[in-house]
C-alpha cells in the first residue's frame, strides 16, 4: 500500500516509529497520527529516572523523528472505536476517519489502586505518562516525610532509586520474593533486593499493602504484614494494562490482556484470522515470539516497540508473500541504585540459573537462565556489553548451562527450580 490513508492510532514510541517505517518504505499517502495525550511522542524510560530524580524537565523527553514524516496529528483525542467492516476508526471527539491501513500502537496504562476512594487521595500517584511525573516531582519537592512503594517491579524499584536519590525515606512493599523477580528469576531479584537494602530502602517483600487512608490526604498506609506507616507520598506501581478498550466489538481478538497479532504484526480476528491491513505494534501487542516455546505474551520493552513497529509499517507497504517478522529477541534495560540491569530472552520461563560470570557478592556480574537443557535468557548487571555474545546462545538454542569462556568465570553452580 503506497497511497491511499493510514492511520496510526497511539503517537507514542510505537505509532512514531510505525509513521516513520510508513515513510521511510515509501508510502506517499495520507498519514494520520491519532494520540489521546495532548503532547508530542516523548520517551517514557527516563520518567522513573532522570525525571523523577530531577536531571531531565519532561519538556525535554520529545523523541526525535529522522525524517519530515507529513503526518496529520491529531493529539489530546482518543480513537474510541473501530469498524473493520466499514475500515473506519471513531474518535473520542465524534469524528469518524476512514482507512486503508491501520496500526494499533494505542500501548498501555498503569494498573490502577483497586479502591478508588483510596487512590483519590492527594499523594497517591501512578507513573505511566509525563504529567504523572509531573505531579509526582511536584509532591516529592515538598518533602515527604517516607515515600510508599507499591509493587517492587521495574518501575516502583526505579522510582524508589530515584526518591533515594532525592534522600527520601522509602519502603517498597512487594507481593513476591524479590523485587523484579517475575522478569530476573528469584535469585537474580535477591541480589537486587540486598542491594536495594544496602541504600537503606524498607523493603518488604511478601507484602502488601492492604489501605491508603487519610481524608483528603494520604497520610497512613496498612501493610499486610501488619505494620502501619506514616507516608504522605505512594507510588502504586502494580504494573500495566492493554489500552484495548477501543476495540472492543470491533471483531480483533482483543481483550484485558492485549490485541492479538501474528509474528508480522499482523492483527489477528476472534477466529484467528488475519485481518487484512491491520496490525498491531508495541505494549498492546500480545503475540508469541518465533524464538520461545511459550504462550503469546506482551512485551512492555522500548526495543519491542521499535522492531514490530519498523516489520509494520514494511509489511503494510510491501504487503509481501513472505511478510517479515519480528525475531530481535526480547531485551530491555533498568538502571537503579548504581545498577545498570540489561536483560536478554526470557529469564522468566527458566528452571535453572547459573551465575556465569562475575560475582554476585561483589562488582559486576552475568547470569545465564536455562529451561529443559537450552539457554533462554540472559541478565547481565553492570557489564552490559557482554550481552552480545548471550543473545547469540540464546539465538542458538544452546545447550544449558552455556560454556563461557571468560577470565571471570566462576566455577559453575547451577541453581535449580524456578528461576
Ligand atoms: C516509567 C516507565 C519506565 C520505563 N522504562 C523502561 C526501560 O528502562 N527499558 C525499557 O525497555 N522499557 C521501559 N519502559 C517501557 C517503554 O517505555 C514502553 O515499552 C514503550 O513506551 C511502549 O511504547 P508504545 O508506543 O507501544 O506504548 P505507549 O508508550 O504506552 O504509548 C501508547 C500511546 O497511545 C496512547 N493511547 C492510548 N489509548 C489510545 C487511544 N484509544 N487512542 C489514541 N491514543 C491512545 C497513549 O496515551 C500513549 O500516548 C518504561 C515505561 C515506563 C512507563
């Protein structure tokens, strides 16, 4: 599809780089960018980091384009619904657009606080958008005297890094073992939970928090451990849904969990089918990676984002017999407490761990993870750049545990279980 209109619905890190692979394959048509948020695509990694400790304004997020992408745009106006009959998307403000094409990169939100009276309170905050960030620099400034934590994941332990950074007292309540485990595997997340501990964070792991109470204020919190804390700040960070809202009723196999799509980004119906130019990129997509013996999944990465954007916007072009497919291998990245944490693959599906290089008391180190015999991921921290030569035994199914041939090898323990 060189010419006609194609509208892609989500202006964030997706729906760019979908407009941009549009163009940069040649399609000389009408390009229609629709995004809810009223502000340009900005980049959303630093909003836990350099953000929240205060380096970077969120003015200064913006991401750039590589060519005069002669997009219409149409921000601060959600795209409300889809006809696939009648190849037409309903926005938010009554406007109804044709298309020819279409590219779902509508991503995802932060999970809510279940009790809304509770997450009304002022000093209850989520983080998933620039003027989240906003509102929660704007509280942190003034001082609180413990910041809450709930959910020990990449965000809330990013978040809680960026308020020690800022001298804050903070505790992390986290439901499972180790923070980040349910991505890194348990004992990678203990090694992150001792070194959390060690910058003085209280974090409970096993934990929940069960009340934010205050009147209009938060000002105490409940754990279920049965401790009662003074907070005036919490950051409920239990994770992330789908924005597939929009396209209920519309016939995609789409629901809470995200919009369905082949390796090709292409979407798929109820029935399984392909739907002929639609697809689907970035933290709505739930498809299941060429690579991994696993059930669909989503994959909330930045560098997700970007590969099945680029394989959508050529295939929906190029429209090829044999279409391209995304196989880059999950990765993604968190810095936190002096920690630069690179992930490869998919630690989380491993039975067995094995600290291959480095040390996990002292300095750098990498860990291999494993499942029935084959290597399937990778987490390296502080030593980013050795990850390269993992990619590649995963890429080759190789046997597990890998042989590393490194001056910093330890002798080999292989930690067996659940990763
Ligand atoms: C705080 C934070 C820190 C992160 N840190 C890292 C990191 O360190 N490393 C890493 O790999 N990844 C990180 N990520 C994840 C990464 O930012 C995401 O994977 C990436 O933003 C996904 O891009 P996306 O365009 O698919 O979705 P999103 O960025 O969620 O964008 C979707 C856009 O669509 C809009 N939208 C929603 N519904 C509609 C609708 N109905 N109509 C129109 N527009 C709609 C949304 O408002 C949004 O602007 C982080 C994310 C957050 C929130």
């Amino acid at each position: 599809m060189r010419s006609g209109r194609i509208i892609v619905a989500g202006a964030s890190l997706a729906g760019l780089a979908a407009a941009e692979s549009l163009r940069a394959n040649g399609f000389t048509g009408e390009l229609v960018l629709v995004g809810a948020e009223p502000h340009e695509p900005y980049d959303r990694p630093p909003l836990s980091k350099t953000v929240l400790s205060g380096w970077l304004g969120t003015d200064r997020l913006l991401l750039p384009t590589t060519r005069n992408l002669n997009a219409r745009r149409l921000l601060g106006v959600a795209a409300t619904g889809l006809d696939l009959a009648a190849r037409e998307v309903r926005l938010a403000d009554g406007r109804v657009l044709g298309f020819d094409g279409l590219v779902v990169a509508t991503g995802a939100r932060a999970r809510p606080w279940p009790v809304a009276q509770e997450a009304a309170l002022r000093g209850v905050h989520l983080l998933r958008d620039r003027d989240d960030a906003d509102r929660l620099r704007a509280d942190l400034a003034e001082g609180p005297r413990r910041v809450l934590v709930v959910g020990g994941g990449f965000t809330g332990s990013e978040v809680a890094s960026s308020c020690h950074d800022l001298g804050l007292p903070v505790t992390v309540a986290h439901r499972g073992a180790a923070p980040m485990a349910s991505a890194l595997g348990d004992l990678v997340g203990g090694v992150i939970a001792a070194r959390q501990r060690a910058h003085g964070i209280d974090l409970r792991v096993h934990t929940t928090v069960t009340a934010l109470e205050g009147e209009s204020r938060l000002r105490r919190a409940r754990l279920s451990d049965g401790d009662e804390l003074d907070v005036d700040v919490a950051v409920v960070a239990l994770g992330s849904l789908p924005n597939t809202g929009w396209l209920a009723g519309s016939g995609l196999a789409a629901d809470a969990g995200g919009a369905d799509c082949d390796p090709a980004g292409r979407a798929l119906d109820r029935t399984g089918a392909i739907v002929p130019d639609v697809y689907i990129a970035g933290d709505v997509a739930r498809w299941r990676h060429p690579h991994f013996d696993a059930a669909p999944q989503t994959f909330e990465h930045w560098g997700n984002a970007v590969a099945q954007a680029e394989v959508a916007g050529y295939n929906l072009v190029h429209a090829p017999a044999n279409p391209r497919r995304t196989t880059a291998l999950p990765a993604f990245w968190s810095d936190q407490f002096g920690l630069n944490i690179k992930s490869i693959g998919l630690p989380h599906l491993a039975d067995e761990v094995a600290l291959t290089q480095g040390s996990f008391d002292r300095g750098p180190f990498v860990a291999a993870h494993g499942r029935n015999g084959i290597t399937v991921g990778a987490v390296a921290v502080n030593s980013p750049r050795v990850l390269d030569g993992y990619a590649a035994l995963v890429t080759e199914r190789a046997p597990f545990p890998p042989t590393i041939n490194a001056t910093d090898s330890p002798d080999l323990v292989v930690h067996k279980g659940p990763s």
